[in-house]
C-alpha cells in the first residue's frame, strides 16, 4: 500500500506541475497577444517595417529636415535586434527614449508620447515583439548631416521638448474619455503627425493637435482641435468612429499618411476603443467659427477663366464619382461639397490628392480609401490646380484658389 500512495502521490505532483505550465504557458500567450493589440494601437508595423522588408525588421527611411534616419530592428534576433533586451530594457525605450546602455534615441521614436504608456503595456508589447520571427537584419546607420549626428545634441531637444510620465487621468472626466486620451496621447502619438513642428523638430505643449505640414512627406496633417480643419466637435460619435475604423465616413475619408494609420492599425482596434477615441477627439475640439466668404488671391478675369476650365475638368474627371454638384456617393465616395478637408487654409492634401490618388489598394502609401485614381499623368499643372480651385470654392465651399505653381511643386515632391 505505501508503494501505491507514493506513486498516486508521484502522479498528482505531476499533474500539478503540468497544470502550472500550461496555466503558465496560457497566461504568456495571453500577454503576448495583448501585447500585439497594443503594438497595432501604437502602429509600430509602419515604422518597423521597410517597403517589401522583413516585418519589424527595420530599414523604413524616414526623411526629415535634418538628415534621413533609418528604423531599427525589433525582433527577437539577438545579434541585429532586441533579443538580448530586457523587459526593463524595453521599458526604458518606451519610457525615457533610452538604450539598454543608456544612450539617446532620436525623437523620431516617439517616446515623447510613448512615455505615457502603462508598464504593464509595455511590457505586454515586448512579450509579443519576443515571440515573433526573429530576422537577422543589421540596423542602417542614420545619415544626419553635421551637427544633428551627434547625440548628445538630444539633450537639449528634451530639456524643451519631452515631459517623462506615465498618463495621469483626471477624476472630472469619465472612464471612457480617459482611456481615449491614453490611445491617442500615448500609443496613438497622434500628436506626432497633427502639431506643429519647428525648426528644432519639435512641439510646444500649447501647439498640440493644431496641424502642420508632416516635414519631408509633403502632406498637410489638419488641425485636431480646429472645426475649420479636422476638430470633430460638429461630427456625431458614429461618424467618428466610422472614419477612424473604415477610413471613410458620411461627413469625410481619409487619404495619404492617415490611411496608413488606418490601414495597419486603427482598423484592429476594439469598437469600444475606437468609440473612446472618438469620444477624445470630439471634446478637444474648439467651438465651430462663424463660416466667412473666400477671399480670392486672383484677379477676376484670371479667376473667372481658371473657374472655366475647373468645371470643365471636373465634369469629365470627377462628377462620376463625386457629384455634379460634389454631393458624393456616401460611404464609397465623399461628398466634396462642405468637405472640411477640402476648405482648410492648406491646399496640399486636396492637390496630393488629385496628382496622386488614392493609390492603389495595397501598396504602402495607401491602401484606403479605394478607388480615387491619381491624374497626375493627365492633367497639366494649371488643369490640376483649376481643378481644385474650383472645388475649394463651389457649391458654398469657403477655401481659397491655388495656383499652377504649387501644383507642380507637389507634382515632383516624393509621396513619402
């Protein structure tokens, strides 16, 4: 009998140390897949990820005013990526823009709006980067023209720029609207794209979410708390939600870099997300100004005959899809009249858009929305831009004439 017991008993440590692995194993695998929740909320595929390279392994070149910097290499390959990192290592990255050794990273990382981040989220994204493929990659050296390739020049940059700590919420606002903030201050870093930049590469706190031209992608980011630009304080939630998770809505539709962030993240997250985010971003916007009449920069005659010919190219381009009178095809084709975007005092993206289109669905400028071809090819600098005059100032739209030279120098301008 004794040798029974201490076999049953043998048996049952067995079973329990089994249990405890699986549980073990489950519960990593939990994390792991939040953790790659979170890295479609943050959209670290866009960055990580170098046009037909390996995923997270790096080499996307990103052009900025101060040189071209290169991603670096996020899987687990312990030679060329972060396989030796630690958890903690992780967390310094995220938190203080730091390398395991201590060094500067560039705010190209956006660590300025990832140090809001939970630790408990950061380390749910490490344990699903260590779980991916592993891609043996040697990180690109930046090319940083003299001084901006010295680091130690960071310095300076944080003392102005960077504000450490994690995302504080405020009692006065509900559950729903913080977990908003969080996404689009922290892991959304919304504020990278739709604030200005300046001459230094950075942002004042006072100037966030208040659009800018993104440096070097010759496109416009709109204002996000501006209802005269992309503020959403007149859309309803649905619409919102709609545009953040589609790229397409009644009241507007994205296109360039945006569509990206469509594309490979903001289309994953959870409708209770989305639906926080929209919450978010309708409460910063500011109060709806009053609508004033465009002010033509043109003499009348020359407005007069580049109104002509915009109407002449429309009707042949563009009224199929849009409307005789821009009153679109909602949700596959937006309405043109009253579109925000169409309006705003930059005429960048309405011009980028009619040069280059949509793109096609699947290549890496963007994906969505589907079916806006590019007429670059078609249509001559002063077609292009009496195209988009003459939708910035009909049917009621309030924007401004452009004029044949701003379409050529976004004609030659590089899409990323």
């Amino acid at each position: 009998m004794p040798s029974r017991s201490r076999i049953l008993m043998a048996l049952l440590i067995w079973f329990v140390g089994c249990t405890a692995e699986a549980q073990q194993r489950s519960s990593g695998n939990s994390v792991a897949a939040r953790g790659e929740y979170l890295a479609r909320a943050g959209d670290c595929i866009a960055c990580h990820t170098a046009p037909e390279g390996r995923i997270f392994g790096g080499g996307r070149a990103m052009p900025t005013p101060f040189g071209t910097l290169f991603s670096s290499n996020i899987t687990p390959d312990r030679d060329t990526g972060i396989g030796k990192w630690t958890a903690e290592d992780f967390y310094k990255a995220m938190h203080y823009g730091r390398f395991p050794d201590g060094g500067l990273m560039y705010p190209a990382m956006p660590f300025a709006s990832y140090t809001k981040i939970t630790r408990e989220d950061s380390d749910a994204i490490f344990a699903y980067l260590k779980s991916i493929p592993a891609v043996n990659q040697k990180n690109r050296e930046h090319d940083l023209r003299f001084p901006y390739n010295n680091r130690q020049l960071i310095l300076g940059w944080r003392t102005l720029y960077f504000n450490e700590g994690e995302y504080i919420a405020d009692p006065n606002k509900s559950a729903e609207w913080n977990r908003g903030a969080y996404l689009v201050e922290g892991l959304g870093h919304c504020g990278m794209c739709h604030s200005p930049i300046n001459a230094l590469g950075g942002t004042s706190q006072s100037e966030a979410f208040k659009g800018g031209l993104i440096p070097m992608q010759n496109w416009y980011a709109p204002s996000l708390t501006s209802n005269r630009e992309a503020g959403l304080g007149d859309w309803s939630i649905k619409d919102i939600t709609d545009l953040l998770k589609t790229g397409v809505s009644a009241r507007g539709v994205v296109y360039g870099p945006m569509a990206e962030v469509v594309y490979n993240s903001l289309q994953y997250l959870t409708d209770e997300d989305t639906k926080a985010m929209a919450v978010y971003l309708k409460s910063i916007a500011e109060p709806t100004p009053t609508r004033a009449s465009a002010a033509s920069t043109l003499p009348s005659t020359e407005s007069s005959l580049l109104m002509s010919l915009g109407k002449t190219v429309y009707d042949g381009k563009c009224a199929t899809c849009h409307g005789a009178q821009g009153e679109g095809k909602p949700p596959h084709w937006p309405p043109l009249a009253g579109n925000q975007s169409i309006e705003m005092e930059s005429a960048v993206n309405p011009i980028r858009m009619v040069l280059n289109g949509g793109y096609p669905p699947g290549t890496e400028g963007n994906p969505r929305p589907y079916g806006m071809p590019p007429f670059a090819g078609q249509l001559s600098d002063n077609e292009v831009a009496s195209v988009v005059t003459y939708i910035r100032t009909s049917w009621g739209n309030r924007g401004t004439p452009v004029s044949a030279r701003e379409a050529n120098e976004l004609r030659s301008a590089p899409l990323n």
